[in-house]
C-alpha cells in the first residue's frame, strides 16, 4: 500500500509542472490596453503664432490608433484669442518587432483640413535601439491632398538617448520634397527643419517635455525662424 502511494506521488509530481507550462491562447480583445494623451503648446518666434496640439494614442497588441486635433491659437499678445482647430488626424499604425532591437511600423493616417483638402499619409518606420539605450530612427512618408492637387514626400532621422537621471534627447532632423513641383521654402520645391526635444521620465506617468527647432517662415524667402514647443505626456 505504502509503495503504491509512493508511487501515485511520483506521479503527480511529474505531470505538475506540464500543466503548468501549457498556454492558453489570449485573444486581441483580452489584450491589455495602454496609452497616452499629449498636449502641447508652440510658439513661433518669426510670425509670433501661437499653436496647440491635442494627442491620444492607444495601444491594443501590436496595434497603434493615434488621434490628432492641432488648434491654431492667436498672435504674440493674445495667445488664447481666435482659437479654432485647423486639422483633425487619425493613423493606424502596426508595430512589427523584427528582433529585440529593432521595430518596424508601417501606417496610415487620414487629415481632414477645414479647407476641404484632406491628406493621405502612408508612412514606414524603422526603428533600432542599441544595447546603450541609443535609439536610431528612420521614417519616410507620403503626404497626398485627396483632391490629388499636391503630392509631398518627407524623410526624417531621429537620434535619441534616454538617460539614467530621467532625461531623454531627441534630436530631428527632415527634408520634404514636392513631387508636384509646388514652392516650399525659398522659391524651390524643397524644405528641411531640425528639432531638439527633452523630455523628463522622472514624474512617474506625467513626462514634461520642450522642443527648439529651426523651420522656415514663408516659401518665397530664404528666411528662417526658430519653433518653441512645450508640453506634457501622461501615460496610462
């Protein structure tokens, strides 16, 4: 009786730990949802233009839906006068993780204007992160006006690293080009900007952030103007 009992333990034993290895699959809906809403406040030091930006992004899986309102503010000594929101934006996006360093992301996102020329914006994004915490960039997009007057494509790189005190740089640099030959910066088809972003990961779910970039003030002259931005990111 006693060998017999020996041996029923045994077994039970053995089969423990192979029902508790098996995996039960999870559906996309039963996947956790995480996100972040963003707002942001830019200044424009050539024009004196005042510009905000609301931002929500959700995450299901390897799934991205990310929704954009970007309000035209008023000028240098009336910020909040005359507010009206110029561009409503929704992108799709898919995060496509190649490897432990490297993404991918491919996307659409669909702008509606208020002067009834919406945008297509087919993108791809490639991203890479060394073992140091460097973070490596590299998106190219599309942006098309659906009544097919104007046709851009824009390439930008990113360079960032996120500190051990909270801090994390992001410098961008672009270059856009017109496929329909329109003027975009000093009577050519042709514009570029650079942006440096700080953002500080010390307050927990609240991440504060500010941005310097050098863009241009009109298409016709060569002149330049310096873009201030300031904002913060709660996740959830």
């Amino acid at each position: 009786m006693k060998v017999k009992l020996i041996v029923l333990a045994l077994g039970m034993a053995c089969n423990a730990p192979v029902v508790a290895e098996e995996k039960q699959e999870t559906s996309f809906w039963d996947l956790p949802t995480k996100g972040t809403f963003n707002i942001r406040q830019e200044y424009r030091d050539g024009t004196g233009a005042h510009n905000n930006k609301f931002q929500v992004n959700l995450q299901q899986g390897s799934w991205l839906l990310e929704t954009i309102a970007y309000v035209s503010g008023g000028t240098e000594n009336e910020i909040w006068s005359d507010q009206k929101v110029g561009t409503y934006e929704l992108g799709l996006y898919n995060l496509a993780r190649i490897s432990p360093n490297i993404v991918i992301v491919p996307g659409f996102a669909y702008s509606i204007n208020t002067n009834e020329n919406n945008l297509y914006i087919p993108s791809l994004r490639f991203n890479y992160a060394t073992d140091n915490k460097i973070r490596l960039q590299a998106r190219y997009k599309q942006i098309v006006t659906s009544k097919n007057t104007h046709r851009n494509q824009a390439f930008d790189v990113f360079l960032g690293h996120r500190f051990d005190n909270g801090f994390d740089f992001t410098y961008q640099s672009n270059i856009t080009h017109s496929i329909s030959g329109d003027i975009l910066f000093d009577n050519k088809d042709t514009d570029y900007f650079h942006n440096l972003k700080v953002t500080y990961f010390g307050f927990g779910k609240f991440r504060p952030y500010a941005e310097i970039g050098d863009i241009r003030v009109n298409t016709t002259t060569d002149d330049r103007q310096l873009r201030y931005r300031l904002g913060i990111v709660y996740a959830f």
